[in-house]
C-alpha cells in the first residue's frame, strides 16, 4: 500500500522532470483554488443548482488534483506531510470538543 510519504516523493519526482518543482509558491497557491473550484463544481451539480451531470469519476480526479498541489506545495517548504498527518490527528483527538 502507498503512504503519503511515498506519494509525496512521486510528486516531487514528477516536478523535476517537467521542470515543475521551480513553480513559484503563489502559482500552486493559485492553482489549488483552481481546483478547488473545480470540486465545487461537482458538488453544485451533484445538489443540481448546476444543470451538468454529476459524476463521480470527475470529482475523484478533481479531488487528486487538489491534494497533488498539496503535496507539490508541503514539497516546496520541505514538510513531511505524513508526519503531519499524524500530527494533526492527535491535535484533533485532544480537542475539547472531543470530549
Ligand atoms: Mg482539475
């Protein structure tokens, strides 16, 4: 099974040979709204206030776009993201609201 360490490396690997890992920070920053914006739109269609069909498929791809920038972005400030990951669930489990 993959971890996001794995992925993470995959990315960054991918960047290098297209030359991507030099995209200024805004640009990803940018591009992740883009996408984000791209999710919404499934979303909106999927509860119809947009006429297309929702699919699936199409929100799964939007969704893997959003967390490459994730991951293209953690790379650029050198952030081990699985270790945030970890981090961050148990930030979450100690919340007051938890309990
Ligand atoms: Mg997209």
């Amino acid at each position: 099974m993959t971890n996001l360490t794995q992925l993470q490396k995959e990315v960054m690997d991918y960047d290098k040979k297209y030359g991507w890992n030099k995209d200024k920070e805004s640009h990803i920053v940018l591009h992740m709204s883009e996408e984000l914006g791209e999710i919404s739109r499934r979303i909106l269609r999927l509860e119809g206030y947009k006429t297309e069909k929702f699919k699936r498929a199409e929100l799964a791809e939007e969704l893997v776009d959003l967390l490459y920038l994730t991951l293209k972005l953690a790379n650029k400030f050198d952030i081990d993201m699985e270790k945030e990951w970890y981090a961050a669930f148990e930030r979450y489990e100690k919340k007051s609201s938890r309990k």
